[in-house]
C-alpha cells in the first residue's frame, strides 16, 4: 500500500512523539482558560461545510473558544469594536475589507494562521509568478503583456496565425492567455491550424459547465494585461494541492475543464476530485509555496508533464470540499500550530504585558508540529511506527489489506496492460493539382517568400497567407475571365498553362475555412527560373518570365463517418477490453480514480491525429469538439520518434519493398497456361483471399484492362455531369466538391494509371483505384453510378492481390520487410510490456518490506520518475483513502497504450507477430535445455538503445528471464487460417496485446503474466453488396490468448535486433 513521504524542511523540527496524538489535551498556561481563536472571513466562507467541520474540530480539543466574525461585525463595525482574540484564521474573498482586517492584526496582533500582508499578492498573477519563480519553483513558460504601465506604455503584441511575439519573444499555439488579475476567471486556450484551430474559453463553473469551445474565434484579446503562457499537456487532469503548513498536504485530481468542459459531480452535487499521491519534488514545491507565501493553509495549483512540475495558479486559503479524513487532519495540524505557537508566546509574555510589546507572529510551520498524522493523510517527514495502542484508522487497516489477496481470489487473474495499434478512420481521397504559372503577381508571391539568395521550394500553409493567395486568384480571374477563348491576350499567353487550373484552385481554396491542415499549396521553381529571373530583371522587353510551378494538395481529410466510427470504437474498447466489474464502473472508474495510466500516440498526419482524438472521446465517454480532446490528450511523436507511427519508418526497407513491387509488376502484367500456374507464381503462400481473389480476377492482365476500361466510363459518367451546369446543386457532393474537381480525381488516375507509350500499368495506382471508388460509392452514392460496384469489385480483387504483397510475397520477405519497418514500433511495445511486469515485482518487494505506517523510500520511488520524455508517469490514487471513497482495489493499475498508425505498420506489424524472425525461429528448433530459454540480454539492450535514441527512457531489464518455448503458444493453426481469409486491412484495423498477471503465483514463475493478442481487420464498408447491417468493425481474430509474458518479450527484442543496421 502506497504511503505518502515527507517534505524536506530546512530545519528540523521539534518533534512530539507519536503518542502525542492520542494523549490527554495540553494545558493552556496558568491563569488563562481557553485561548480565543477569531476567525474572520465572509459568512459564505465560514459558514461552508469545510470550515465548519475544522472549526467543530478544534473545539473539540477543549483549549479553544473559536468566535466567528459575522459580516455585519466585519462590514459594518469599527475594529475597536470588534473582539480581542489570541490567534486570528482571516483570508480574502469577494467583498471581504482586507485593509481593515490588517489594522484590526495591526492593533490587536494575534497569532497569524495566514499572513494577510501576503495575500495582496494573490491578487495579481504576475506578482504571483515573480514570487515563485524567485523562491526556486517551476513555473509554465510564460511572456507578459503589460497595459497598465506608468504613462500609459504597452508591451508589444505581434499575433500571427499560429504564435504571438511578445517584446520579440515567441509562444506558440496552443498557448493560454490568462488575466493579470487573478479576480477573473476567463482563461483562454488558442489552439493552432494543425489542429482545427478555435479557443476554449474557461470560467467560473456554471452548473455542469466550466469551459465552452468556440471554432472560429483565433484572435487573443487586448483589453488588458495578460500572461500568455505554454499550454502543457497534463493528459486531461488537473490536480490542486491543499497544503496545512509546511509538511502535510492533501493532493486531489479531476478531469480538467479543458477537455472537455463538462464537469462531473457526485450524487450531492459537488465536483468529482480524487486523493492523488505526489512525488518529492512536488512535496517540496508544497512547502515551498506555504513559506514563500505565508499562508498556512494555502491551495495552489499543480500541472505534471513529461516528469516535471510546475505551479500555474496560487489561491491562497483553500479547503477541501468533502473528506472527513482531511477534516480530522487539518483540525489536529491546525491544533498543534496554534497550542504550540500560543504556549511559546505566553510563556514568555504573560497576558499581564502590554499587547503591544508583543510583536505579530505568524503561526509557525518550524514550531511543534504532529510528528504523525494517525488518521492517514499526507505527513512529509519522517517518523516511526506508532506503538500498537496508536490510534490508526481503519480506512488505513482497509487500504492496506486490499493491497494484498484475499484466499477466494489467489487463482484471480488481473488485466495490467492493454496495448493497441489501431489504423486511421475513413478518410477523403489525397489530391493535388498541378499548374505552371509565369504571371507576375503570382512570381513575386514566390519571390517574398524563398529564402534570401536561393531559390529554393515555398510552402504556403499559413492562414493569411493562403488568404492572400485567394485573394490574388480571384483578382486574375475577373482580370482574365473577358479574354478567354477571344484572340487578344488571354491566361495562357500571359499568366500559366491552365486558366481552367487556375478555376478549380479557386474553387479549392474557398471550399473550407483555413483551418486544419486541409490545404497547402507549394511553389516550386521551374529549372530555368534562376537565369530566367536574372536576364528578366535586366532586359523585361521580349525575355522569357521566370515560371513556377504550383502545386496545391488537399484531401486526406478524416470524414465525419471516420470520426462517428473512431468515437464508436473507443465505447468498443471501452466495453469489452476492460473488466465491467470495477466497482460497477467498468474503465470510466478506473480512470476517474486514477488508477489508469493511459497515454495516445500518433504520427503527425491530421487524419490520424484526429481519429485519435475521435477515439478518446468514446473511450472516455468525453463531450464537445475534437480540438480540445487532441491538444489535452494525444501526444504526437516528435521527429526522433516519429518512425515509430509515420510513413518514415519504411525507409530502411525501401529498396526490398521496390524490388517485390517491381516482381508483382510482372507477375500481374502476363499471361498464364492455367488459373494453377497464375496461383502459384502470384500467391507463393497460398494465402486464401488472395486466391479467392485470382479466382474472380482470373486473368490479371485482362483483368488490369478491364479496370481501365470501367475507370473510363466513370470519367465519362462525370463529364456528362461536369456539362450540366445545375448538376453541382441538384447532386451536391460529399463535403463541397464539385463534378469539375471529381473529373479532375478520375481523369489523374486514368492518365497515371496506363501509360500509352509503354503499354504497361502502374499497380501502385490500384489502392488508389479503390480507395476513390469507395469513397464515391459511400458519401457520393446519390450521384447513381451505373459501374461504380463493377469497378469496385475488380479493384478490390487487385488490390488483394497487390497491397498485402508488397510487404512481402514469401516468409522471408515478410520477415525482413515486417522487422524493419516495425522495428521503433516493436521496441516500443516490447518496453511496454517489461515496465508491467517489472512494476509488479517492484510493488511486491516494497510492500513487504514496508511499514503500513510508514513512508518508505521505495514506494515514493516507484511513483517518482522524473524523465523528460514521453513516457512520463501520471498521477495515482492515494490509497489511504480508498475505504473514504469506497474503492475497493486501490492497488489495482491498469497500463494502455494507444498508437494510431497507417495501414503500412499494421500490415507489417501483424507479419512480425505471425512469423516473426528468423534467428529466434532458429534458436528455438535448435531446442534448449528442456525447452527452458534465457531471455538475451545482448537483444534486450539493443532495444532499449533504440527507443533511448528516439528520446524514450526504459526499464533496463526485466526479473524473471527464462521461459518454456511451445509452439502452441504462438499462433494457432486456426488463427492462421482465419488471418488469410483477410481480403483488407481496412479503416480503423487494429491489433490489441492484453497482458494479465496471476498475483498470487510466485514473481520468477513464468505462467504469472500472460499475454493475449488480438487482430480485427477494421469496419464493414456496408456497400450494396456487403451483408445486411454491415457496419461497425469486423469480427476479432484471436492470434493467441497463452503465450507468456516473458516469451513475447524475447521474441520481440530478437526481432528488433534482427535489424542491426538499421540507422535510429
């Protein structure tokens, strides 16, 4: 069971002895009865449920009368009329006379619980930032932007589209802009085109509500001063910690109001915040804050990314809502303080003194303090064990029992990982139009954008950049739209190759706003531009006019069906990979009460990250926008680690691929004697689809000329369309596009397709075929095609035959294609896999040398990491809490990791998982020592150097290092059978590794983790001919369901390393 640690104290304290706590009141000096303790706030705030309980609390003890200051007395009433106390707990709130309060501390000088000179300062959030910057703690990245500076002066703002430049200084989106006043609430996070742009705006909480998502409002404000500071990303949780003098603090966790902004509540209305446990930098930071600001009882706020910590937010006296065992904690702490700090001040000064020999004191955190909060709680020093009559609280005895197995659960088998790599949603098709242009307004765009003294490629990605172009667009085309056709100057004399191009780049760039990254357009120079340029600038008279060429891309974009699909299979996971029995709560429990670890990886594709974030929101039964969900939860992998998702990972397996793509082109493009001949040179493993497929394709290069012919009279199906000119608004198409830009699609496969000159096809355009043909006849169906469904039967039968294959046509190929481009992605998953099960001994070896009462170093340990990559650790649940919050695993950890890929990495992932590689295929027919293996430690740490130079720390090795090898344990012949009837590996196609543990057998046995995967090859496409009802994601194919953790481990690192030469 997790205990929570002590803060370092700069100074050690005097320390009572454990049994103090349960001992008989101190009593107050002679002559003096009760000490008086004055608490003098807003009736709204002492008359809260929190301060009521503390209050009762130390009344309790017997040594104090506590007198509370009405609003009338604090308002209305002089402070000469208002009561002498010995001890004063006074903090601001809306409408609350602090001046007056510091004259009635100035006058009466009682004993401080909080300082309220300091509070001041709580009032300004950049004072606040100063102060903690100044005292060593870690604060976001932040600028501030002045305007209220003496005579009227301003800080520079520059805002662009995707940053703000501050007095020079950058800070780019997403960025929060926070008032200077700490009084206003209305926070605003600006997000960048990359991912769909908008601001969430954050507010005071209004009943389910604490933020609103507006998609169109990019502009920050200027009404103010403001800090605009780096967003971190906290993976959805925010956490404030309540700090009761320097060496105890209560941390709590919730769902952060930027996700998605609905605030979850309890059956009593208040917002759902769990005990989290915090690691010794945070700990220290606490105490930190509580000195620096002098506020005894202090909130603050507390943002943990990537292993650091930093403090957005100090709030100055702060209780928690609802949690008797804080209550119990903070009334003994406050208890301790106020006796000691009063006992130390009478017994040098009797009441007989004049009040104003005596200076004001501040209750102090160095004096006697509890050495051991008995009630649980978070005590940041050292102590011993209590004595056996201490009195210890059962939610204490309860979490600690939990840890361990009762006897009806020692064969209980407990999901502790779920990994899954899962392909993009259904996505529009990737388009580009190309068209050489040499009027001048359009070169001088390129020429304030190339790079001083080269003339290099321009991309134009930017929103007002793009703007711009639009807008000079329209300007040529009304300037030369009179001239078309007539014999006077017209576009192709004058301007670019295409005046028809120049029409359909309009109609592109006005389809959608700028926003995403559905659009860029890029400028490239033609070969002769740079002697071009030079003799124009010199003779313009009759010399030729530099040209570039212009190339505007779009498409690729996640559909609205996509996103529906993604959202749909996160409930999935949701409800079937997860055990439901979780205190009747299922994942959504186990996440909200952080006992989930949970961390989303894409490539840096839009439609992946978006599918991503699709899936998020299903998974975690989110509300709202896409764009918030993306920001606050999914990491995309920076450039050392992006192999491991994105296209760049095929690299080092270019020149393989190329050669088996070149093998296909000729197999595909002759002639054969038999249908059994063509099978056996084209489907070398006689894999069932592709057979199924050759049996409907029959001959392929007939076959390659039929799909030609029908890709023509599709062509001709839109032009017909294209001439009608109301048949863009009597058959709108799918998300804006026109009959003319879906010509212009088909018409680019059609050239690219067969090549008259040659008389040979390019295969590489079948997937395109069918991936056009598709998505016509999902979100186009309404245009009626009469050959769409033949042409896309026969490309899907081609595309069988091709895709699958290019990733290998035979065992070998599979295997040395599969372990190269999987590699990053293996290593990954294989580190995976270790931490689990290293973090399970971990846990087992503290917990039996650790006192249930203590803090011992080695729970802090496997909670503190501080690595600054992306395998940071999250927030845990404190367990000393769980019997409060009725959890009755608090010891139970769940690890997922998601990563969201192409279809490339699933096609080489799934040949690694069923063929693996041939040096541990080897090694094992060799046979072992009663087929007993020894993990290699030589593998192990060339995986481990491989995710280290991506920027991604691990475990160095494992426990448990040798296991059984069984055949058995890899892929069934069953599932093997069931893998080859795969015609596709289709939209959000994934592959899911589920590892159990057996708690209760022994750390070094093999059997006590067990490794599960399954395969599904995405969603039913429900086409015409597709089944009944076909929708959703296909059925899931079980590859195995016993093989051992340790032996999946070693196959994965014998892969990965089977790659030696490959270049991180």
């Amino acid at each position: 069971m997790e205990r929570t640690q002590s803060l370092p104290v700069t100074s050690p304290p005097v320390l009572a002895s454990a049994s103090s706590l349960v001992s008989p009141p101190i009593s107050p000096p002679p002559n003096v009865s009760k000490y008086v303790v004055g608490v003098c706030a807003m009736e709204k705030k002492t008359r809260s449920k929190p301060m009521r309980e503390i209050l009762r609390r130390l009344e309790k003890k017997r040594q104090f009368d506590v007198f509370v200051f009405d609003d009338d007395t604090i308002l209305n009433r002089s402070v000469e009329a208002w009561p002498v106390c010995d001890a004063l707990i006074s903090f601001y709130s809306t409408g609350f006379p602090l001046e007056k309060a510091e004259e009635y501390v100035r006058r009466v000088r009682p004993v401080l619980v909080n300082e309220l000179g300091m509070q001041h300062v709580l009032f300004d959030r950049r004072k606040v930032y100063a102060l903690l910057t100044r005292h060593g703690i870690q604060v976001p990245r932040h600028v501030i932007v002045n305007r209220d500076l003496p005579g009227g002066m301003q800080d520079e703002l520059i805002e662009h589209d995707n940053y703000v430049e501050i007095n020079g200084v950058r800070v780019n989106k997403p960025f929060v802009e926070k008032p200077a006043d700490a009084e206003d609430h209305n926070v605003y996070i600006y997000y960048p085109t990359s991912a769909g742009g908008g601001s969430k705006r954050l507010f005071r909480k209004v009943g389910d509500r604490s933020s609103e998502f507006y998609p169109d409002v990019n502009r920050v404000r200027r009404d103010g001063s403001y800090i605009y500071e780096e967003f971190l990303n906290t993976q959805g949780t925010d956490v404030k910690v309540y700090t009761v003098g320097s060496s105890y603090g209560h941390a709590e966790a919730r769902k952060s109001p930027v996700l998605d902004g609905r605030v979850v509540r309890d059956s009593a209305g208040k917002e759902v915040r769990y005990p989290v446990i915090l690691n010794s930098t945070e700990k220290e930071m606490a105490r930190k804050v509580c000195l620096a600001f002098h506020q005894t009882v202090c909130g603050f706020d507390l943002l943990r990314v990537r292993g650091s910590s930093y403090v957005c937010d100090v709030n100055g006296w702060s209780f928690v809502k609802n949690s008797k065992k804080y209550y119990d904690d903070c009334g003994l702490i406050l208890h301790n303080y106020l006796v000691s700090a009063l006992r130390s001040r009478y017994f040098r000064l009797r009441r007989a003194n004049s009040l104003t020999s005596m200076g004001t004191q501040m209750c102090p955190q160095y004096a006697t303090e509890p050495s051991f909060m008995g009630n649980g709680g978070q005590d940041w020093r050292e102590h011993a064990r209590p004595s056996s009559g201490s009195d210890v609280s059962e939610s204490s005895v309860a979490s600690a029992s939990s840890v361990g197995l009762l006897p009806d659960d020692e064969n209980r088998e407990e999901l502790r990982c779920v990994i899954a790599v899962v392909r993009h949603g259904d996505r529009t098709p990737k388009q580009k139009l190309k068209t050489l242009v040499w009027e001048s307004d359009l070169v001088d765009f390129y020429e304030k954008r190339r790079s001083e003294g080269k003339y290099d490629e321009v991309k134009v990605k930017a929103v007002a950049d793009l703007q711009e172009l639009l807008d000079l667009v329209r300007s040529l085309i009304k300037a030369y739209a009179p001239g078309v056709g007539s014999k006077e100057a017209v576009w192709e004399v004058e301007g670019g190759d295409s005046f028809e191009k120049l029409l359909q780049m309009k109609r592109v760039l006005e389809r959608w706003k700028f926003a995403g990254i559905n659009r860029k357009v890029q400028f490239k120079p033609h070969k002769s531009y740079a002697a071009a340029a030079a003799a124009y600038a010199d003779a313009a008279e009759g010399a030729e006019k530099p040209k570039v060429l212009m190339v505007l891309k779009w498409g690729g974009d996640l559909t609205e069906r996509g996103k529906q699909q993604g959202e749909e299979l996160g409930q999935s996971f949701r409800n079937r990979l997860y055990p439901v029995e979780v205190e009747e709560g299922g994942l959504l429990r186990l996440h909200s009460t952080f006992r989930h670890d949970l961390k989303i990886f894409t490539s840096d594709e839009g439609r992946v990250q978006m599918t991503a974030a699709a899936f998020a929101k299903g998974f975690l039964e989110l509300d709202g926008d896409l764009t918030p969900i993306l920001v606050s939860l999914v990491t995309t992998l920076g450039r050392d680690a992006n192999k491991m998702l994105d296209h760049s990972g095929q690299a080092d397996a270019t020149e393989e691929m190329q050669t088996i793509k070149s093998k296909l082109r000729t197999l595909l493009q002759r002639d054969y004697f038999s249908l059994e001949e063509m099978k056996s040179a084209i489907a070398p493993l006689k894999t069932e689809s592709i057979i199924q497929a050759l049996e409907i394709i029959k001959n392929p290069k007939d076959a390659l000329v039929r799909l030609l012919e029908l890709v023509r009279k599709l062509r001709a199906e839109i032009a017909e369309r294209v001439q009608d000119k109301q048949a863009d608004e009597a058959t709108p198409l799918y998300m804006g596009e026109t009959f003319s830009l879906m010509f212009e699609r088909w018409d680019k496969i059609f050239r690219d397709f067969y090549s008259t000159k040659t008389d040979t096809f390019n295969l590489s355009k079948i997937p395109d075929v069918h991936d056009c043909i598709k998505y016509d006849l999902l979100h186009n169906s309404s245009v009626g095609w009469k050959c769409g469904l033949d042409l896309f039967n026969l490309a899907e039968a081609l595309a069988r035959c091709y895709v699958s294959q290019e990733y290998g046509m035979d065992i070998a190929e599979k295997q040395s294609i599969g372990n190269r481009v999987s590699q990053a992605l293996c290593a990954k998953i294989r580190a995976d896999i270790v931490t689990v099960m290293s973090a399970s001994s971990e846990q087992e070896g503290s917990s039996s040398s650790r006192s249930l009462y203590s803090n011992s170093d080695a729970a802090e340990e496997a909670v503190d990491i501080a690595d600054q990559d992306i395998e940071h650790h999250g927030y845990r649940l404190d367990p000393s809490y769980a019997k409060e919050l009725r959890i009755k695993s608090p010891g139970t950890q769940v690890r997922t990791r998601l990563y969201f890929t192409s279809e490339s990495h699933l096609h080489t992932l799934l040949n690694v998982l069923r063929f693996q590689c041939p040096s541990w295929r080897a090694r094992h027919q060799d046979g072992g020592e009663d087929d007993e293996y020894d993990i290699s430690l030589e593998q192990e740490k060339f995986s481990n150097e491989i995710l280290k130079r991506m920027g991604i720390s691990v475990n160095d090795h494992m426990t448990q290092r040798k296991y059984v090898f069984r055949e058995s344990k890899l892929l069934s012949d069953s599932s093997r059978r069931a893998l080859d009837r795969v015609a596709e590996i289709n939209y959000l196609a994934h592959i899911v590794i589920r590892v159990f543990e057996t708690p209760s057998l022994p750390e070094d046995s093999e059997d006590r983790f067990r490794v599960e995967i399954s395969f599904s090859p995405g969603v039913k496409d429900g086409l015409p001919n597709s089944p009944v009802g076909a929708e959703g994601v296909e059925d899931t194919i079980y590859l195995t369901k016993n093989m051992t953790g340790v032996m999946f481990e070693d196959m994965l690192a014998a892969c990965v390393s089977s790659v030696q030469s490959t270049s991180v």
